[in-house]
C-alpha cells in the first residue's frame, strides 16, 4: 500500500498531476448542485495539466478551515478564497477529517497563466485527487481503484463541472445519457475502451488567439441558458449529437467525429450571441484560423478540425499521422494569428498520475 503518512509527526502527504480537457460535445448550462443539462463527452489532454501537493497535519479540531494555498510558490489570496469556500461545502459530506487537520496546498501549471488556457478543470481535479487520497489513507485503504476515481470525479464536478471528466485516461463522458452504460450525471466514466485507436493518437495543438481573460466567465455563461429560448432544442441536439459521435467514435468514423466536433463548438458560441445580455468571446483571428483550416481540409483532404472552449483560442485536432502536413499547414497560414506566437502543442493524454 502506498501510504505517505510520516510516523513521526502523523502528517499526510499527497501529491498527483492532473491534465486539463477539451469537450467535443459541450457542457454548457446546469443545474441544482453543479449538474449538467446535458452529457459532454471530452478528450483528456497530456501537456496542459496542474499538479497539487497537499499535506495534512494534525491539529485541535476547529470549525473553522485551516488551509495555506500557494499557487506557483506565490500566496494567491483569491485563489484561497474560492478553495476555502468550496471545501467548506463539501467537508460534511465528504471530508470531515477538515476538522482536525491543517492543508498546505500547493500548486502549479504546467501552461502559462496568462495563456488563455482555463486551468478550473485540471486544478480542481488534481485537488480533488490530492483529497481523495489523503482521506483514503486516513481511512487505511490502499487501492486506487474504480470507486477512488468516481470519487474523485464527483468532488472535482462540485469544484468545476467539466473538471470531472479530467480523471480519466482517453475520453470520458460526464452526464446521463440513455445509450451510453453507466453515464451518469454526479461523476464522468472513463470510455477509452469502446473508440477505435485512431483516436488515441489524436493532437490537440492549442493556438491562443488572445492571452486576456474571459470577459464572461464560464459560470455566468451556464447561468444565461436558463433564460436562452433555444436552450431547450439545444439539450436535445446534444443528446442525438452525442449518440451519432459515440457511434463514430466506436466505428473510427474521423469524418463525422470533425463534422460534428466542429458544429458543437459554432453551436457554444452562437448559444452566447443569443444570450441576453448576448456576447461574442470570438476574436477575428479565432475566425480566420477557422476560415483556414476548413479550406485547407477541402483542398488536402487532411482530417484536421478544430474546436472552441469558451474563449477565442482554436483547438486544432487531427490524427497523428499527418502531424508533418498539418505543422507545416499552421507554420504557413496559422501562425501568424497566435498571440506572441504562442501555440501549444498537446495531445490525447493518459490521465492524472500519483506523484507522492
Ligand atoms: C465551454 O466547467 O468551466 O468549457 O461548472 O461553472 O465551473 P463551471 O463551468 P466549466 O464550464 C466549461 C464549459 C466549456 C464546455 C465543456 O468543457 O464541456
């Protein structure tokens, strides 16, 4: 068993690296406590990942939280704010060991912070992990196994909702859907062994348009859905989208799997242009990468697509044998709408990894 519990002080050390995703079908719009209104389905990313250190000392048992945060070597007041707040929530039913032990937490990106990339998905799953394990070992259970992972994809949802589907190597799927056993809206499933291998080799190079932050933050985004008047004809779309994706996944189907990816993200962003207040997170660049890219597809006949998250920055995805084309194809035409030249270079990863 892998315990980090120091005899001599009783301390509890955790540490894991946890990657960042990107949804392919989009979880945009919630409810009750961080549930989805309807399933997403993700590829985990390798490079873009935060790992978390936590350890857990002793102390009198204390209502209050007692948390040290550091981001990057740097006390980040905010950032412990919201960690502070949201541990709060879930010490009773999950965490009571809160009590009686002091965390220091600390944490780091592996992507810059100013890059664009949200970094809510990794760094509340690898905190989610870190928690998980700590409890575990409290509790002298060794294994981490299907239950652990569950776990931890659930406390990592009430963090941030697409922070679930981080746990899990491949793809995963977070959010009921009738075909697809096992889903389930309280924690996202590992799906990697039911999609043909040429997925597994896909890239993901993530170009950023713009380093600025959001002007709209995810979580007010998912909140205008509940006023949108199309989001009901949306949540359907996305259940038949997500069926006709599994089956391409399932089939090695690269056509439909762009054909549909590239429809989802057009479809978030024109849900946010309909909102009220409407708002636009595309930059022109965003739209001339997207521009570029489809007409290099019509004329290589190369699979490669791309995707948005909410935010101005192009995912472009393809399968591993044409990285040759396609990294010339962006150093021709695409390169020159990358912020400070900044594209980064990621790939379908194997999910979070135990560092201590
Ligand atoms: C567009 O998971 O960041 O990236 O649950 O409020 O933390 P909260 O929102 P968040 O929303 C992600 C939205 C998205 C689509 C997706 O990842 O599925």
């Amino acid at each position: 068993m892998s315990k980090s519990i120091d005899q001599k002080s009783n301390k509890i050390y955790s540490s894991w690296k946890s990657p960042s995703n990107i949804a392919l079908i989009k979880y945009w719009g919630k409810h009750g406590r961080q549930l989805p209104n309807n399933a997403s389905i993700s590829f985990t990313l390798s490079h873009a990942s935060t790992t978390t250190s936590v350890i857990a000392s002793p102390r009198p048992s204390n209502e209050k939280l007692a948390i040290d945060f550091l981001f990057e070597g740097q006390s980040e007041p905010n950032f412990g704010r919201k960690i502070d707040k949201f541990l709060t929530s879930i010490r009773d039913e999950f965490f009571p060991f809160l009590y009686s032990y002091h965390l220091e937490i600390n944490t780091a990106n592996t992507f810059p912070h100013s890059s664009g990339i949200a970094s809510s998905a990794s760094g509340m799953s690898a905190l989610a992990l870190c928690l998980c394990d700590i409890d575990q070992q409290l509790s002298g259970q060794a294994e981490y196994n299907e239950s652990f992972f569950r776990k931890a994809s659930i406390i990592a949802r009430l963090g941030s909702g697409s922070a679930a589907r981080s746990v899990f190597p491949t793809m995963s799927v977070w959010g009921q859907h009738p075909q697809i056993l096992g889903s389930d809206d309280q924690f996202a499933i590992g799906i990697q062994q039911n999609i043909d291998p040429v997925f597994k080799t896909f890239h993901d190079d993530i170009l950023i348009v713009s380093e600025k932050q959001k002007s709209v933050s995810s979580t007010a985004g998912h909140n205008l859905m509940n006023n949108n008047p199309y989001a009901k004809a949306r949540y359907h779309q996305a259940g038949e989208r997500m069926s006709q994706l599994m089956k391409a996944l399932e089939s090695g189907d690269v056509e439909t799997f762009g054909k549909i990816t590239e429809d989802e993200a057009l479809t978030l962003h024109a849900l946010m242009m309909c909102s009220d207040p409407s708002y636009i997170l595309l930059e022109e660049g965003t739209l001339s990468v997207i521009k570029w890219i489809r007409q290099f597809r019509a004329e290589s006949n190369i699979p490669v697509y791309f995707t948005l998250d909410a935010g101005p920055n192009v995912h472009i995805l393809y399968p591993d044998q044409y990285t040759r084309q396609v990294e010339q194809f962006i150093a021709d035409h695409l390169q020159q709408y990358a912020q400070n030249g900044r594209i980064i270079k990621d790939f379908v990863g194997q999910g979070p990894e135990k560092l201590g």
